[in-house]
C-alpha cells in the first residue's frame, strides 16, 4: 500500500511539471451552494484535457472525476466540458460525498455509490451517454 501510495504521489509530481494542472482547494475555490455535515477541506485538480486526465487517471473519458482515498484527492476533467455537459455541479458533489463518507463515516466505495445515487447525484446515465458519444464519434 505504501509504495502504491509513493507511485500516486510521484506521478502527480511528474504529471504537474509536465502538464500544468489547475489546483482548487474545497471550500475555498468553489460556491456550489451544498452544505455537507462536516467541514472540511480537499485538494481538487483539473486537468487541461482529455487525454491527460486518462493519462493522470487512467479511467475512461466518461468518468467525469474521481476521488483518489490514498491521497484524499478529487481529479477532474476539465471544467470546460463539465460545464458545457452541465454536469459540473453534479459532478464535484458526487466526488466530495466519496470523501466525506470515506473520511467521516467510514464507509464501503460499494455502500457510498448507492447512497449517493439515493440522494439524487447519480452520475451513471451520464457515463452512458458521453460512452455512446465517444462510440459515435
């Protein structure tokens, strides 16, 4: 676990030199008008494109963001497409509830999709639809 979480650390390094990510810092940086139980801080990255938040990631173009637990960490897409797929809100919620419930209550990645997806921030028919875009494309 330790050197999996050295790996992570260092190719942000790597990634940030080479890329030039923008980095936000919740609650500060965003108003998205959602007020969690708890305060707390995270540390949120966009990437500039596409190519780079897979490369960064490694998860497909149709996760919009993803919340990396060993680093306490949300990656994103760029704001860009999120806005213009109106999903931006949605999405950084979404991935500020996985660490909330991962840091606050503890719970399963398997329990925190299903309670998210019960307080209405499900992302999944999104995941279809830009799949079935790339497809098209």
């Amino acid at each position: 676990m330790a050197v999996r979480k050295s790996l992570i650390l260092i190719s942000l390094i790597i990634s940030f030199i080479s890329f030039g990510y923008n980095i936000y810092l919740y609650p500060y940086d965003f108003n998205l008008d959602y007020n969690f139980n708890e305060y707390f801080e995270v540390l949120i990255i966009e990437t500039e494109s596409l190519h780079e938040y897979n490369l960064l990631t490694g998860q497909p173009y149709s996760k919009a963001a993803v919340y990396i637990p060993d680093e306490n960490i949300i990656i994103t897409e760029p704001f860009t497409i999120l806005k213009n797929l109106k999903i931006f809100r949605k999405t950084l919620i979404h991935e500020l509830y996985h660490y909330y419930l991962t840091n606050f209550l503890k719970m399963n990645y398997q329990y925190q999709e299903i309670y998210i997806k019960n307080l209405g921030f499900n992302m999944k028919r999104f995941y279809i639809l830009i799949t079935l875009l790339f497809i098209i494309l």
